[in-house]
C-alpha cells in the first residue's frame, strides 16, 4: 500500500491505529496500576479520536454521539472512577506477572501476527475506508486478554477486560462505521454498570482478605 | 388486550419491581411483594401467551421485539419459574434472617436484584436485534454477581470474581462475533437500514449471507454464549457460581439463565447454518455438547457439596441439549426442546428441596446431611423424587426426552450412542449413590423456625410427571413449530 496515495486524514486515522496497538503493548509491560489507568484513559482518547475522524469523513451523525459517549465514559469517567477506587484501596503496584515481561511481549508480538492472519478474509470483504485496522483491532483485543490472564491483581485484569472492550468498540468502527445506535448505547451501559458493581465487589473483597491478590480466590478447587 | 400493552406489562413490571423493592426489599413484607411482582409477570406471560396462540407470531415497538414458537413458551417457562422461586425465596430468606446470614440491607439488594435479573432474562428472549440480545445478557450476569457474593464470605467472594470475569470474557467474544455477523448483515441490508442486526430480517436473507464471516462470527459466538451455557471447558465459573450464592438464585440460575444463553446459541446457529448450508454448526454443537456430558458425569463423582453437585448435573443437562440441537431436525429439536423445560423444572424443584435440606444440616456438605425422610418427609421425598426424575428415570419427563435423544442419535450419529449412555450411566450412579443415604438413615437435621415452601417443589415435580406422560396437544404443537424454525440436519 502506498502511503503517499492516501489522503491526509486516512494517513492520520492509521496513525492512530498503530498508537493504539502501542498502547496495547505499553499496558501488557506496565506494573503500575496508576500508569495502567493512564494509558487505558489515553487509549479512550485516541479512540475517541479516530471516531470523530471517521464520523467527519463519512458525515455519519451516529459516530458523532458514539464518539461523545466514548469521552464521557472511557476518557473521564471510568479512569476517574478506577483512580478513585486505588486510592481508597491503596493498591498501586502489580505484583511480577505470572510470565516475566520479556516473554510476554514476545507472545504479544505472535498475537499480532496471528491476527492480522484471521483479520485477513474479513479486511478483503469490507468495504470501508480503515478496513485495514481490522487487524489490529483483533490483535489489541487478544492482547488485552494476555494482559488479563498474566496479571495477579484484580484491578490490572479489570484494566485489561476494559482494553479488551476498546478493541471490540475499534473493530467495530474499522469493520463497519461502529454498530447501531441502540447497540452501542446499550453496551456502553453495561459497561458503566459492570464498573460499578466492580466497585462494590472489591471492597467486598478488601475486607474479607485485606488485599486485592487474586491468589486469595484461588481455593475453589474442583474437588471441593 | 393487545398484544402490545401485554408486552409492555410483563418487562415493566419486572423492572418496576427491581425499583420498588430497590426502595423497600428490606422490608417484612419485601418477599411478598416480589411475588406478586412475579405474579404479575406470569400472568402477563399467560395472556400473552394466548394471544399469540389465537393470532400468530408478533413483532413489536420497530421491530426491537419479536414472539415467535421459539421463545414464546421459553417467557412462559421463565415467568413461572421465576414465580414459584419466589415463593420459595419466601420462607428461604426469613430462615436466612433468623439464622442471622443476611441482614435487611442485603435483602434489599437481593430482592431488587432477582426482579432485574427477571427483567433482563425476558428482555434476551424476546428482543429481536441481536445487539440488545448480547447486552441483556451482560446484564443478567451483572444482576446476579452481587448475589453470588450475598454471603460475603471467601467461597462466595471468589465464585462471584470468577462468574464476573469469565461470562465478561466469554461475553466479550460474542460481542465480537455479534460484529462479525454485523458486518456480514450490512453487507446484504445496508447499513442506514435498522434491519441489519434484526433476527426476522437476518433470517430472510441468511442464504445470502457471507460463509466465510459468518463461520468465523459462529465460532466467537458459541465460545462467548457456550461460557454462559457453561459448555466445557468454559463451565470453570459454573459450580462455584450456583453452589455460593443463595439457593433461590442457584434455582433460576441453573433452570433459567442456562436456558436463556442455550437460547441465544440456537438463534445464532439457525442463521450460520443457513448461511453455510452445511452441518459444520451443528458438528461444533455436538462436540461442544458430548464434551459436557462426559466431563460433567465424571466430575459429578469427586463433589462433596450438594449444589455443586447438581450444578454439574446442570452441566450434563445443557451438553444433552446442545448435543441434540446439533443433530438438528424435527425429532431432535423436539427432544432439546422438551428437555429444556424438564430440566428446568426439575432442577429449581431439586434446589429448592436441596436449599431447605442444607438449612436444616446448618451445612452444604452432603456428609453432614443425614435422614431428612425421618425429620421432614416432604422435603426428602421431593428430593428423592426430583433426582429420579433428573437422572431420567420413568415415568418423568427427562426419561421421554433422553430417550427421543438417544434414539434419534441412534439413528443419525450412532458412534455417539454409546459414549451418551456410559456418560448417563455413570451420572446415575453418582448422584444416586450421594442422594441415596442423605434422604434415608439416622437425622442429624434440626427444625427450620418457618415451615419450608413445598408447593413450588411438588407443583414442578408434577408437571414434569405430567410431561412425562402426556404432553398437552397445544404445547406438542409449539414444540413442532419451534423445531421446524430451528431447521438443522
């Protein structure tokens, strides 16, 4: 693909799609919950971002509400909410993740390329103009979960199943110019509510073990 | 009354009542109420119910909301379950009070909670666009991890952690399938079109559809809606989910939610298979479903606890009915279909005997449960009878079912036959030999301060006796329209 050929705000609107890919990587190696929290606010951004692009290129007045609900929720509120819950609950740190971080990203690299791999049959049907984000909009899905099954602490793994919810809403977008309206407005409340019963759910947590280690939830055992 | 006003009474009032009780569910006179909310909506179910019988299936509010044979007698299934748990959360919850496990506060929650959950549960059932049908089940699993945690204790705290993560997961993988299969639709629909994610729409054109997205969406949605059936080896959340929580949500829980979830399986597949004109969705159906009855039947004989153990059971029930929806065809559809409501009835029916068994032990640990035939003879009785009747025993309903199964497999896919009847086999022998000794023998079981609820046990146990002998010729009717929709091989 020629980069030159393309029009300036195409260019643009995969810049963006390689930062959020980085992003993805940057959340897979940080141990640091308030750094995590940032980029996921930061990645919200970015997201936010491209949907305006995108709704001022196609004139689609959906992705404008869309693009609205993405800062409200993903850029202020919930890094507000999460921030607010470290603090109270004193959690800052990550402990070593269960694979050290070089194999991670190793794995992670793997995951890009297998995904662009499954992306590949779906990015030659579409008929849109970022068709090409498809697959990264899958690898930042798959990562998201790697970032999920090798962390310890509960918050990381809520950061990591929020990232995850930002690649789906980014392969959406890159696949169809986002879902119907109903759609997205109903997903983006379960979210919303997730996040708040997450709240309750860890000081629930806090106060029965005194710590958010998921190492305390781990004595369900198949032969109890 | 129009079909219309009906609809909107029976998510109303659920919703409403999630509000009201939200305000006063910590009340003396909270569990009432939830039932006559669940009253209500049953009997919004009923007229409902009769009005697509007299006039044929109806879509509603733009097209958002469709009845059809398929869900109609899944609402009515859901509604009356809903009803009879809560008129057996009735004395549950006072017992739980008295016993000094839940406070006003928490009661609150629960009884705003099952009202919601009822609420979303009917929202995934009759909503037409598959968008609203992934969000409404997102939010069944929200409604219901605060009562999986209701105890607070540590058990319950990692049950709820783990349902919330894994079905968000799982979840999360059927919303990508959900765009896939959007993206697949636009195609043919058009985006500007509201069609696009509608069912009755999707099903007109699903011959049209592109194979290769939709067998990639099929993938993504039978592993994010499998987690929720509990379909191994995403059944991990499952046991733990329904053994911590109280038992009235351990009830719906098993006999409702699977349900909903296996629902929303089906409807994706009866649209992948049009799509793909071969058998691969339901050889994926098969597989998922033979690796659950065998994996569950096993698992059934390390457990200790008594909800854990029907909690498998569960597990092996839903693989039954995921195997036969994957045979597909009239007969085979027929028997998933009848086999979702047996299980359903009878599993609530064995929770419900089994949550007043566990509050007479003061334990949930089938050892420390002795001789309730000598103390309560109705509560061990109801248990005696409703594991028969799930093990599939004669003259009870899941006999008929298991047996259409079996023989339809005999038929179409007989190398399954065999590993079908071993897995069954070995199931019986498990939850016999553990049920056996804690209904007969010496009682260590002292008396509850209400008198336990009954007649929900009986009522279910009865139907299911009743469908196992007779099926009214109206319901056959449904099931034969409901299996012709489903199609399949």
């Amino acid at each position: 693909m020629n980069m030159t050929a393309l029009p300036f705000d195409l260019q643009l609107l995969n810049t963006l799609a390689a930062l959020l890919l980085l992003l993805s990587f940057a959340m897979l190696s940080q141990r640091r919950i308030v750094t995590l929290i940032n980029l996921l606010a930061v990645q919200g951004a970015l997201l936010c971002i491209a949907t305006l692009l995108l709704a001022w290129r196609t004139g689609a007045g959906h992705l404008y509400l869309s693009a609205g609900l993405t800062l409200a929720l993903k850029v202020i509120f919930l890094p507000w909410l999460l921030h607010r819950l470290i603090r109270k609950l004193g959690v800052y740190w990550d402990t070593e993740p269960l694979l050290n971080t070089t194999g991670t990203m190793l794995v992670g690299v793997l995951i890009v390329v297998f995904s662009f791999g499954l992306a590949q049959p779906i990015s030659a049907l579409a008929s849109t103009a970022t068709r090409n984000s498809i697959g990264i909009a899958v690898a930042v899905v798959l990562i998201a979960f790697l970032t999920m099954i090798t962390r310890r602490k509960a918050m990381s793994q809520v950061v990591g199943f929020l990232s995850m919810e930002n690649g789906l809403f980014f392969g959406a977008m890159s696949a169809t110019y986002g879902m119907p309206m109903i759609v997205e407005f109903g997903v983006a409340l379960d979210v919303l509510v997730a996040m708040l019963v997450l709240g309750v759910f860890f000081f629930q947590i806090r106060e029965q073990f005194d710590s958010l280690d998921l190492q305390h939830l781990e004595s369900l055992k198949e032969d109890q | 009354m129009s079909s219309t006003l009906t609809f909107v009474v029976l998510l109303g009032t659920p919703l409403l009542g999630a509000l009201v009780l939200g305000l006063t569910g910590g009340k003396r006179w909270a569990p009432n109420l939830n039932v006559a909310f669940s009253l209500l909506t049953f009997l919004a179910a009923c007229a409902l119910t009769s009005n697509i019988i007299t006039h044929g299936n109806v879509v509603l509010m733009q097209e958002q909301f469709f009845i059809d044979a398929f869900n109609v007698f899944l609402v009515t299934l859901t509604a009356f379950v809903g009803l009879t748990t809560a008129l057996f959360s009735r004395p549950y919850m006072r017992i739980e009070v008295e016993h000094g496990r839940v406070n006003s506060a928490q009661l609150r929650l629960y009884h705003s909670m099952y009202q919601l959950f009822m609420a979303t549960m009917l929202i995934a059932l009759t909503t037409n666009n598959l968008g609203l049908m992934w969000v409404a089940m997102e939010a069944a699993t929200l409604s219901t991890v605060l009562l999986v945690t209701l105890y607070r204790t540590p058990a319950s705290l990692e049950a709820g952690w783990k349902y919330f993560i894994l079905c968000g997961v799982g979840i999360a993988q059927a919303l990508f399938g959900t765009i896939l299969l959007y993206f697949a639709a636009e195609k043919i629909l058009g985006a500007e079109g509201v069609g696009a994610l509608l069912w009755t729409h999707l099903n007109v054109v699903k011959a049209q559809l592109e194979p290769a997205v939709l067998s990639l969406a099929f993938v993504f949605l039978l592993v994010g809606y499998g987690t929720k059936v509990g379909l191994a080896p995403l059944h991990n959340w499952l046991p733990d989910a329904h053994a911590e929580g109280p038992t009235p949500i351990s009830a719906v829980l098993s006999g409702l939610l699977l349900n909903v979830a296996m629902y929303a399986v089906v409807r994706c597949k009866v649209l992948v298979e049009g799509s793909l004109q071969s058998s691969l969705p339901g050889r994926m159906l098969m597989g998922f479903g033979l690796l659950s009855v065998v994996l569950a039947a096993f698992f059934l004989w390390r457990q200790r606890d008594a909800k854990r153990l029907f909690a498998y059971s569960s597990i092996e029930h839903m693989g039954i009915i995921t195997f036969a929806f994957g045979m597909g065809g009239p007969v085979a559809n027929f028997a998933a279909l009848l086999h979702m409501t047996v299980h359903s009835l009878t599993k609530s029916a064995i929770f419900f005997a089994v949550g007043h068994a566990t509050q007479k032990a003061g334990s949930q640990l089938m050892d420390d449960i002795r001789g309730l035939i000598t103390l309560s003879p109705t509560v061990g009785w109801g248990l005696m009878m409703g594991s028969l009747a799930i093990l599939g025993m004669p003259p009870f309903g899941v006999f008929a079912s298991e047996f259409l199964i079996l023989t339809t497999a005999m038929k179409q896919q007989p190398w399954a036959t065999p590993i079908l009847l071993l897995a069954l086999g070995v199931a019986f022998a498990a939850i016999f030999s553990r049920v056996q000794p804690m209904v007969f023998g010496e009682t260590t079981a002292k008396r509850l301060p209400h008198p336990p609820a009954l007649v929900p046990v009986f009522t279910h146990l009865a139907l299911v006796l009743m469908l196992g002998l007779f099926i009214p010729p109206y319901l056959a009717d449904w099931y034969r329209a409901a299996a012709r929709l489903i199609g399949g091989h």
